[in-house]
C-alpha cells in the first residue's frame, strides 16, 4: 500500500497527513470535478463574451427585477395576509405560539423540540394538532380559506 503526503492549510494553520492512496484520490476526486465544472462554466461564459464581473452584476440585476416585478396589488395582499398571520399567532398562548414558531416557522421536528422541550414527542404532536385547529379556525373566521 502507498503513502502519500498532504498539507491542508487553514488560515495561519497548516498540518501534514500521511494517507494512502485510495483516501487521496476520495478525497481529491470530488473536489478535482467540481475545480473543473467551474473551470468550464467560466470559460463558455468566457467565449461568449462575459466576464465573472458581469455575470454577478447580471445576476444582481436580474434580482433586483423580480422584487419590483410585483404590482401594488400583489403587495397590498401579501402584506394582509402578513397582518392577519401576525394576529392569528398573537391569538395563541405563549406556550403554542413557541412550539408554532419552532415547528412551523423554523422547521424543527417535534422530535428535536420534545428533546430541546424535555417533554414527551406524542404530547407536543397533540399540542401541535390543536394549534393547527386553533389557526384554522382563526383563519376562515377571517375569511382566508385554508
């Protein structure tokens, strides 16, 4: 089996490995393909007369048009809904409108939060289904169909 040497530097730090040959190239091999992806990118943009430069300011300005593509309409009722989302969650308890938050909003499994919570996952799921009636119904009496 043959040995290899490498030096990864981070920052100020750098280290030496010994590795055999088979870790080197798994290791290397992805980081090699996804060097050359972006090697080719750049030069067929290259070839067509684009810089790096102008690509970011493309991209940039292309941004920019899609959050002005929006008409007035559009905003007014996204920002209703925004309005009546904020006074549905200020309808819950504290307690509901955390586990909405971390659920909903952040994502987080009932799991992780009954682990995070110290409390039982089956209890939270209950509290989860109740907080979800209790939005629901705030939501048709508001006349948003849900």
């Amino acid at each position: 089996m043959s040995f290899r040497k490498i030096t990864i530097k981070s920052g100020n730090e750098e280290s030496t490995l010994e590795v055999t040959k088979e870790e080197y190239q798994r290791y290397y091999r992805p980081w090699w393909q996804q060097k050359k992806h972006e090697q080719r990118n750049r030069e067929a943009m290259e070839q067509n007369g684009y810089t790096e430069e102008s690509y970011e300011e493309w991209k940039e300005n292309d941004m920019r048009t899609e959050l002005f593509a929006e008409s007035m309409e559009e905003l007014a009722e996204k920002r209703m809904l925004l309005g009546v989302l904020q006074d549905a969650m200020d309808s819950l308890l504290p307690e509901e409108r955390e586990l909405a938050m971390k659920v909903f909003g952040e994502e987080i499994s009932i799991c992780e939060y009954a682990k995070t919570k110290g409390e039982n996952r089956r209890t939270l799921a209950f509290r989860k289904e109740k907080v979800l009636e209790k939005l629901r119904y705030f939501f048709r009496e508001h006349g948003i169909d849900v």
